[in-house]
C-alpha cells in the first residue's frame, strides 16, 4: 500500500493505493535485464524493464488498473523474460498463476429450506483503504466500503417468496494512515459473513430458486476507484420444502363453539370463561378467546365474542362480549402483527412467522358472536398447542393438557378436562387491559433478527416479519393509532365475573346441557332449507367436491337445542367461511378452475342481506342502507360515545390531521358528512372562523374520524367544532378539538373558558415553539431570546464558516 500525501493549512490528505509486486527470482548473470508484463483478465496492461537493482519496481498500481479501466474482482498474473540488452527481446518467458484480486465469495451456492438460513462467506484477498483526512492533528472519520445487496427470484410465481438478510449492506472496514502498519502485517484480512433467508408468503408454492447479487458502493480517494460500483458474481440460493404437513391444515372456531383442530379432530366446548386457542411459545404468539351466552334469552348454548392475538409485543384485541364495543390494538412496540380489515365484520391478521387468524364477526338476535379461522405455518409443526390440539400431524395426541403430558380419550365430543386446561391464568389475560399482564410479555426482538428486504435503488424495509401476504388484495390495513393505546381506559368486563360466580354456569363447565326443545326432523328441514336458499352455498357445492357438512350438521344440532331459526343464517355463513377457507388453501383449484376461484373469494357478506347489489366481493347498497352488507340503517347518525384526548390535539406529539371519535356503528358505504366549524385565534389574538364539510372516514364498528384541514401560518391556536349526519337532517351533538402546542403554550381552563398562554423564556416563530436559546434551523446566527422578542428571531454574532464545510470544499477542490 503506497501513500499519497497533500497538505492544505491545517488539512493533511493521505490518498491509499494498491501495488501488485511481481515477485521472481533473479539469474546469476549480474548484467541481464527482464522485461516484465502484467496482465488483467488475459489482457496486457503494463510492460515494464527492470534489472537487478530495481526489480522490487517491477509493480502493477491501482491507477494502472483504472487507466485500464479494470477494478477489483479481475484476474491479475505476471511473465518474465530475461534479456541482455534493453532492446532485445527474451527467448522465452515464465508466467506466474493468475490471481484473483478482489472481494472472493466462497460459497456461490447455497441451499435453503423454506423458512431456513444459511451464511454468506466472503474474503477479501486484497485490502481496501480509502483517503485519510487530519484536521490539526487529528484523524476524520473514515469511509468503509459498503456492499449492497438485492434478491431476484425465478419469476415462477408473484406470490412465491423471496430472500432477505438481515441488514442490506455489509461493510469492509477501511484504516487510516495512522493504523498503516496493519496493511504491512496482514491485519487487513478480513472474513465477512452475513444471513440469508428464505422470505416466506402466505401461498402453498415457493420460489425454488433464487438470485443474490452484490455490487459494491462509491468511495473516496483516487487510489480506492477500483473497489467502487464492482458487481460480484452472482450467488445462486435454491430452496426446498422441508416438512409440508403444515399446508392445507386449519384450526377453526364456529358458532357455539364447535371447534376442529389443526390434525382434524372435531369436539365442543361448551364452557364460559376465557381460553387458549393457540399458541406457539417459541415464536411468542398467542391467539385467546372468550366465551358468552350465543343468546342471553337461552340457558346455552355458548359462543366466542371476543379474541386477542398477540406476536412479542403487540396485542389487538376485538371484544364484543356484554357492553364491551373494542376492535384495537392494545399495544403494539414490535409492528410485527399486521391486521387487515376485509370489511366491516371480517379481519385477517398475519403473524410474523405466516400464521394467520381470520375473525369474522357474525349476529344472532341482537348479539354479536365471533367465528375464527387459523391457518398455521411451517413454524407451528411441533411448536403450536392449545385448544387447536397439539400440532404434529397425529390425531390421536390433539387433546394434549396444557403444560402436561396427559392426553384425553380422542373420541371424546366434549373433552372438558383438556378445554378447562387451556383456560387463561390471570397473568396472561390479554382482555384484562392490564399494564402487568403487558409489561411482561417478551419482544420478538429477542429470540429474531430483522428481515430485509433490499432493493435495486438502494431502498431497505426491514421486520421482523418472515413472510409477505400476497393471497388477497382485498381490504386495508388497520394501523395502530399509538395515542388511543396510550390513554385508553378500558372498563373491566363485568360479564366475566358474573360467568365465575353464577352456579348454573359452574355446573355447564363440565357438561354441555343436553336439553332439546325441537325434534331432529324438524332442526333438518329448517337448516336444509336455510343452505338451500343460499345461491352462494350452491356454487361452493357444486365446485367444492370435498366441502364439509359438518356446518350443516352443526346447524341442525344449534335448531334441535334452541328451537331459534335465526341460528341458521350463522351456519350458512359459517360453511360459506369454510368454503372460502378450502378455495384458499387448494392450490390445485385455483389453477384448474381460476373463475370459480375468483368467485368463490370475492362472495359478498350475506348476499349483501338482501338489500344491495354484489360486485367482485362488494355490496353497493340501496338507498337508505350501508355497511359492507348493507345491514346497517342510514336514517339514524352514529352514537358518539367519546372523543379521545378529552378534545385536546397536541402538536407536539401528533400531527392533528383528524379527530377521532368513538361510538357506534361507523361502518363502509355510510356516506356520513362531517360538519365543521374552523375558529382559528391569530398571533395578534384577532379571530376568524370558517365551515368546511368532509366525509367521515370509518376505521372499525367502533372508531371513526373527521378529517382536520386548516391553516398553520400565523396562527396561535385553532378551535373545531363538528357533528355529524347521515341524511343532512338529523345530527349528533356537537363536539370541540382544541389544537395547540404544549412545547411552549400553556392551557387554562377558567370555569370554562379555555385559553392558552406562552411558557417562560420561549419564542413561538412562524407557528413553531422554539426552545429558550434555540437557534433557528436555517440560519444560526438568529436564536430565540424572548426578552428582547417572544414572536421574532434576535441575531447573534457567529462565524458562517465551520470545519465541516472546510473539509467538505477541500474534498470538492480535490485536495
């Protein structure tokens, strides 16, 4: 490594360069020469005549290489003839072996199971040292060479997966002048190792082969060039399926909970209280559920009404059981669950391992009750529990105990000792709300590395998230709202209490009442013809070969139980979910049949109850009615129940782009109108106010929004007041947001009058709160000094020229 010095005041510019030597051994005779010739890639670069005394010249340098146009990643050899006179030329020569110089990659091919790693091996058989820069003395920060990665797949499928590492560039470290020695004693010699992984998706087929490619980034220095903007060989990664048991399983929970498992075993649990329905501990994901009365007017039988999903540190839950209105998440620090809204009454959401839970939310006689629907991953083989069974392919074994190694008879239709095992200890209760119960749960973090997914433009995402969803494009993604979950309250459910203590209840827990108030023949009729009306359960049937009836004998055992027709429509979309489920999982349907498929995936919810028109999965509505299958009634506006913040926006903290309110129902094609009233208070406390109208947005059932516009420019601090109305004649009541800045304004409440005031020693400047002594942003000779002015800069005596700007016009110049 040679080194090339400039100096430039108190500036000392080290630029590095490489130097091949060609190594031979001298003859006897004192007086020969020796033509020397270097070569790259088979080309002859440099020609050189060398004798005794200056065969240590006898170099290839890195700017020979550039004046080539060669950088690393060539093949680099030398030949020597020997001569006795310059003009002469040898007889003959001797060739060294060619030598690769550059960033070696040791392994080229690499094989991955789904959802499998491997190491990347690279070696540097040459050093890289970038320019060197002292300020006084004293040594700048150095650039290391970074390389940048991207994975290509075949192109077989667009829902096939892809690679990913853990990060998406991987840097090879650069020393300084001063640390020179370590290229003289070989300490430059680094090994770099990285991951890669299998991405995974949420389809049956993967893509079996896959493209890494490297190239390296730009660098500083002349003598560098030659490592910058150099692509590497391409590394080909094949993957293979492992253990494929997983595909095509399902757990699923329907109506008064019949539940099957992920092996195939069908049972009941008919039993109040809050359960485990699955949970792969080694991943840190739980899926728990609730039980109520299907229909309080009956002694039985029991349903799901609500259900929380938790992977490390996020938790959403939807409770509907009693008085309880909650679709939200209830903490959310990894953003490793990702929910999906489909529509109003149905959520997807995708675990980070590729584990899905489907929720639909489903009513009878009044009452919200919940179906649900987990299709497991490759990482719950062996790994997932709970009341889905113990998943590993065997039957026999799905009635495993909780923390035990007792298994109950298979053949049992209501296995209560094994469902009573899976019951929710207090300290894992995820319905409680409890910051306890929170607080412990463990981050993925700490058992997974980030994913990244790398880009061709240099763009990186990176999570924890192993797999992509590509199934359904239908529906939006239900983001966590951060401020909701941070001062939300939740009200203890009473109805849990009231389930513990009622004795009647504590006799049902181990037995279903067996109490039939209608006869088999009559419960057949009634269900049979309730399926039969239903055009979309005809098409599934008909397309649908292996389509379960288990739903249908589900129904009958529902109507013999209850005596109530209305439980039929719950079975009905019951088998519909199952069949849309088979459609989802029957990869060889999908392509042998794709309209069918088509059809079958885009069904409306309940035939949009008779009041709409269905499109590709969409209700549009007739006129009076909304919601995603037009249940619901226009000629009434929502219930407001609460606005979050106590009507306070904090643009300290948020962006006050919308206000949210709570309350019922807020659901889609509701054509809900917000009316607002702007009162904006100027820097000079004059006034103005405006009206503005805009479409309430629905978020879920429960939680809506209005969107905020207004000025910022000059403005101290701005007051909206809004209701809102379906039909422009009947309204709710009306309610206020307050926006300000709590950085700098104060709030006052003076017996109602609520007005705001500037801190002690602040500035506020073109509608910003600056610190006491802050310097403004764009120009650093002004700073907040509110003695001499609260609302404008004061200017400062200071120096425009810094050492940073001196360095970096330096490096501009090319010194």
């Amino acid at each position: 490594m040679t080194w090339k010095k400039e100096e430039f005041n108190n500036i000392i510019r080290y630029d590095p360069a490489l130097t091949f030597l060609c190594n031979f051994s001298l003859k006897s005779n004192e007086d020969l020469l020796y033509d020397v010739i270097w070569y790259i890639d088979g080309q002859e670069v440099v020609n050189l005549t060398v004798d005794k005394s200056s065969n240590f010249a006898a170099f290839l340098t890195a700017h020979d290489m550039l004046k080539a146009e060669k950088k690393v990643g060539s093949n680099v050899h030398c030949k020597v003839g020997a001569k006795r006179k310059r003009e002469n030329v040898p007889c003959f020569y001797t060739a060294g072996n060619p030598f690769f110089a550059g960033i070696k990659i040791l392994n080229p091919n690499i094989e991955l199971e789904r959802k499998g790693s491997k190491n990347v091996q690279l070696e540097m058989t040459i050093p890289f040292a970038s320019e060197s820069l002292f300020f006084n003395n004293v040594p700048q920060p150095l650039s290391d060479l970074n390389i940048h990665m991207t994975f290509k797949t075949d192109g077989f499928s667009t829902c096939g997966g892809g690679g990913s590492s853990n990060q998406c560039e991987v840097k090879v470290k650069s020393f300084n002048y001063n640390e020179k020695h370590k290229y003289e004693n070989g300490e430059w010699r680094q090994n770099i190792s990285f991951p890669v992984y299998s991405q995974d998706t949420d389809g049956y087929v993967i893509n079996s082969q896959m493209t890494l490619r490297l190239k390296t980034g730009g660098t500083n220095g002349v003598g560098s060039k030659i490592f910058e903007h150099v692509s590497l060989p391409d590394i080909s990664i094949s993957v293979r399926e492992g253990n494929e048991n997983w595909k095509g399983r399902s757990c699923g929970v329907r109506a008064d909970p019949h539940i099957y498992t992920f092996d195939g075993k069908s049972y009941e649990c008919q039993i109040p209280g809050k359960f485990i329905n699955y949970r792969n501990q080694h991943q840190l994901q739980w899926i728990q559920s609730k039980h109520h009365l299907c229909n309080p007017s009956y002694d039985g039988p029991w349903c799901d009404c609500a259900v929380a999903a938790r992977a490390g540190r996020d938790v959403f839950v939807i409770d509907l059981c009693g008085e309880n209105n909650v679709i939200s998440y209830e903490l959310c620090e990894d953003n490793v669950l990702k929910v999906t809204k489909i529509h109003d009454k149905y959520y997807k959401i995708y675990f980070p391992t590729g584990t899905s839970l489907a929720i639909y939310i489903m009513k009878w006689s009044g009452h919200y009750n919940i179906d649900l629907e987990i299709l497991p991953s490759a990482m719950d083989i062996g790994n997932a529990d709970g009341l889905c069974g113990y998943f590993d392919g065997v039957r026999e074994n799905d009635f495993r105990r909780r923390n035990s190694t007792i298994t109950d008879d298979i053949n049992l239709t209501y296995p209560n000792d094994f469902s009573e095992s899976w019951m929710i200890p207090d300290n894992e209760n995820l319905f409680s709300g409890n910051s306890l119960v929170y607080s412990s749960l463990q981050s993925v973090s700490s058992i997974l590395a980030p994913h990244c997914i790398c880009t061709e433009d240099g763009k990186t995402q990176c999570s924890y998230n192993t797999f992509t969803p590509c199934n359904s494009n239908r529906g939006k993604q239900y983001e966590c709202n951060v401020d909701l979950v941070q001062n939300r309250r939740r009200k203890r459910d009473v109805s849990d209490m009231f389930m513990e203590k009622d004795p009647l209840l504590q006799v049902q827990r181990k037995k279903r009442t067996i109490s039939y108030v209608q006869t088999t023949e009559y419960a057949e009729i009634v269900c049979q013809q309730a399926f039969e009306k239903s055009p979309e359960y005809n098409t599934c049937q008909q397309h649908v070969t292996d389509l379960s009836n288990v739903t249908l004998s589900n129904c009958i055992e529902d109507i013999r139980l209850t005596g109530d027709d209305n439980l039929t429509q719950i079975h009905v979309e019951a088998a519909l979910q199952q069949c849309s489920t088979f459609v989802l999982l029957n990869a060889t349907l999908q392509e042998a049949e794709p309209e069918v498929t088509y059809t079958i995936q885009n069904l409306c919810p309940s035939n949009c109850t008779g009041r709409g028109t269905c499109d590709g999965g969409n209700c549009t509505c007739d006129t009076g009615f909304g919601g995603s299958d037009c249940s619901f009634d226009l000629l009434a506006p929502p219930t407001i129940t609460s606005v979050p913040g106590a009507g306070l926006c904090d643009l300290s903290s948020k962006t006050c782009k919308e206000a949210t309110i709570m309350g019922k129902y807020f659901f889609e094609n509701m054509d809900s109108i917000c009316y607002l009233t702007v009162k904006q208070t100027k820097i000079n406390q004059t006034e103005e106010s405006h009206q503005r109208q805009m479409n309430l947005q629905e978020r879920t059932l429960f939680e809506g929004y209005c969107p905020l516009l207004y000025e910022t420019s000059g403005i101290w601090t701005t007051e909206i007041k809004f209701n809102i109305s379906n039909d422009g004649v009947r309204y709710t009541d009306t309610y206020n947001v307050v926006i300000y800045q709590s950085h700098c304004q104060e709030y006052h409440n003076d017996s109602g009058n609520v007005y705001f005031t500037l801190k002690d020693d602040f500035c506020y400047i073109d509608s910003v709160c600056i610190s006491p002594m802050q310097n403004s942003s764009t120009n650093e000779c002004l700073y907040c000094n509110s003695t001499n002015h609260q609302f404008n800069w004061t200017e400062n005596q200071c120096k425009y020229l810094t050492i940073i700007l001196y360095i970096f016009l330096l490096h501009c110049m090319g010194m």
